[in-house]
C-alpha cells in the first residue's frame, strides 16, 4: 500500500512539473520529467524540514556581502 502511494506521488509530481514547464514555456522531454519530479520532492521536503525550526526574536538574517 505504501508502494502505491509513492506511485501516486511520483505521478502527481510529474504532472506538476508538465503543467508549470507548459506555464512557464519551458521545454520538459518526456525523459526528463521523472528526475525533475524527484528533485522537486528531495527540494520540498528539505523545505519541510527547515520549517520546522523555531527562530527566536533576536535571529537576524545574514549581512550581504559585496564586493
């Protein structure tokens, strides 16, 4: 059962991929898709997982650096 869902996954993702490449008019081949769709997946679950840390009040971001 949890093989299926991860099937399901999978094939959600991949059409989220079809559908923002056709918005975006990028080009999507067919053999790319599936990498792509697993990326998105590693990307949004790093996401997730940084989410989940509480700053306190006191964090402040990083300065920018020029040069």
């Amino acid at each position: 059962m949890a093989g299926e869902a991860k099937v399901r996954e999978q094939e959600s993702m991949e059409m989220l991929v079809r559908v923002m490449a056709g918005a975006l008019d990028l080009p999507a081949r067919d053999e790319w898709v599936g990498g792509i769709a697993q990326q998105l997946t590693i990307t949004l679950a790093m996401a997730d997982l940084l989410e989940t840390i509480e700053l306190g009040d006191a964090a402040e971001p990083a300065p920018v650096y020029r040069l």
